[in-house]
C-alpha cells in the first residue's frame, strides 16, 4: 500500500540505462530532468547507482541531507523553485566519496526502501539513473516500480 501512496502523484517514470559504465547516465538523466524543468514540469530523480552516485555532485547539491517525514523519506529538492526532487544515497553516506560495498540483499532492501519509502509528491516525470551494466539492481529496479506501469526506458550506448 506504501507504494501506491508515494508513488500516486507520479505520473511517468522513465529508466535510464546501459550495459556498460561511463557512457553517461548520469549525465543525461541530469540534463533531462534539467530540460524538462526548464519546461515548466515537475521532476524527480532517483540515483540508484549505488556505489556511483554522482547526480548530487552534478546538481551540487551534495552536502545536503535526507529528512524523514510521516510518509517517508523527503527528497532532496534542487534549485530555487523546487522543480527537481532528488534521492540518492549519495545523501546517506559520511563523506560523498565513501564506497558501498554491499551484496545483492542489501542492495536490492535499499532500492525497495527508495521505491517505497520516498514522499515524491506530485511529478510529471520520476527518472531512474541506473548503475552500469545488467545487475539485480535492475531487477530489484523494475520489479519495485511494475505495479505503477508507467514505465519506459532509454538506453544510453557509445559508437564501439
């Protein structure tokens, strides 16, 4: 039931992947989430690339941290008019650069927590920044957000 309440006022969530690190990801859900801004809607970005999660770093808003509220986690919100409400666990971390490493259980719980647990609000758009390659994180991804099917995906690739 949680997750139809923090995820009701959603109205599109768009994947970004790739099969490989280093091609963008990160870079182009940041300016996507920039451009549809600059359209006058209401975005929000979830930064599940765990052990690389460098949105908060490039919307510097990095040294800003997570607040709970009665229905969960408040995200982050980016710019003077609020427009971009960001999650990351780049906010959960000591120091920004600190290294996660976890196994797939562990993971995969915080990915659902982020899914669940985070009070969106009212968004056009919800992006997911994924991590490199083909992992169970996109599967613990996936599988969390199927009840909403408001899904689609861009897949981010280099010329080699």
């Amino acid at each position: 039931l949680a997750e139809r309440t923090n995820l009701a006022g959603v109205r599109h969530i768009l994947l970004v992947l790739s099969g490989k690190g280093g091609v963008g990801k990160s870079t182009l859900s940041t300016k996507l989430a920039l451009a549809l801004r600059s359209a006058g809607k209401k975005v929000g970005i979830l930064d599940v690339d765990l052990c690389g999660p460098s949105i908060p770093r490039m919307l510097r808003v990095q040294d800003s941290a997570v607040h709970q509220c009665d229905s969960g986690w408040v995200p982050v919100f980016v710019g003077q008019d609020k427009a971009i409400a960001l999650m990351s666990i780049g906010f959960l971390l000591e120091r920004p650069d600190d290294a996660v490493v976890w196994r797939g259980p562990k993971k995969n719980a915080l990915i659902k927590q982020f899914v669940t647990d985070v009070a969106w609000g009212d968004l056009d758009f919800l992006i997911v920044d994924t991590p490199p390659g083909t992992s169970d994180e996109h599967l613990s991804t996936v599988e969390a957000l199927r009840p909403h099917q408001l899904l689609g995906a861009v897949l981010v690739t280099t010329p080699q």
